[in-house]
C-alpha cells in the first residue's frame, strides 16, 4: 500500500509539473484519472517495487498502441455511421463494415500480444488481477460519472 501512495503521488506530481514546466497549476482531469489508475492497478494487481519498475513501461507502451487503435477504431466507426447516414450502397457499407470490424480485432490483439509480455514480468495470476483491476476501474469511472454528472468532473 505504501509503494501505491509514492507511485500515486510520484504521477501527480510529474503531471503537474508536465503543464509546460509550471508548478502549482492544477492538474488536468486526465492526469488526476491516470494516478488514481495507477494507484488503483498497482493495489488490485499486488505489485512489489520490482516488479512496479519493470511492469509500467510496458503497461504504458500497451496503452498508448490501444489508444491509436481506438483512434482507428472510432474513425471507421464513424465513416460508417456516415455511410449509412448518407444512404451508401450495399458494397461501400460491407466494405466499411469489414473496416471497423478489423479495427475493433486489431485493440483485441493487442491484449494478447502485451498478455505475454506481461507474463514476462508478473505471475499468471497477477496478469489476470490487471484484467480484472482495468474492467473494475473503467466500472468505478462509470458509477462517479453518472453520480457526479460530467460538470462535476472536472473539479
């Protein structure tokens, strides 16, 4: 618990001092949510300082290939919400259907390929927790959004 509290606050205040060098602005929701995750993880996975130190470069290399793949992902998404919007024909539509799919397969394979880069690092059991610590955080964020409203979170 003691390493989660120095990694949490370790974040914060490296995000704080990230807004172009200044100290003592305030922290961007972005940031706050990204130490709570970190601090969330490292206590559902049980990490110890070792593993902590060689776990979060890959973590944060996982995240930044989904958060491309999202990207991707929500474009093809949308170009075929237009496409049906727009009355497109049948061929365009399978086509950009086959897009989003692929691109919804390509965030899927990217669990897997970190799954054994992580198994490099942490038991089976610990990888699993991280699964399971993700879905449990993303359930979390939910619940204080729709209790808090989205005006109140950004304070």
């Amino acid at each position: 618990m003691a390493a989660t509290a120095i990694m949490c606050i370790c974040a914060v205040s490296a995000a704080a001092q990230d807004n172009n060098g200044q100290k003592d602005q305030p922290i961007d929701w972005h940031d706050r949510i990204k130490a709570e995750k970190i601090a969330f993880l490292t206590d559902a996975i049980g990490l110890t300082s070792e593993e902590a130190e060689k776990f979060w470069p890959v973590y944060n290399k996982c995240e930044a290939e989904k958060k491309e793949a999202f990207k991707a992902t929500f474009a093809a998404f949308k170009e075929l919400n237009e496409a049906i919007k727009s009355g497109k024909d049948d061929k365009t539509v399978s086509k950009l259907l086959d897009k989003y799919l692929d691109c919804q397969t390509r965030e899927k394979e990217i669990d897997r390929k970190y799954l054994a880069e992580y198994g490099r690092i942490l038991s089976s059991t610990k990888v699993a927790k991280l699964f399971i610590g993700e879905e449990r955080f993303r359930r979390q964020q939910i619940y204080r959004l729709k209790e808090n409203g989205p005006a109140k979170q950004g304070r």
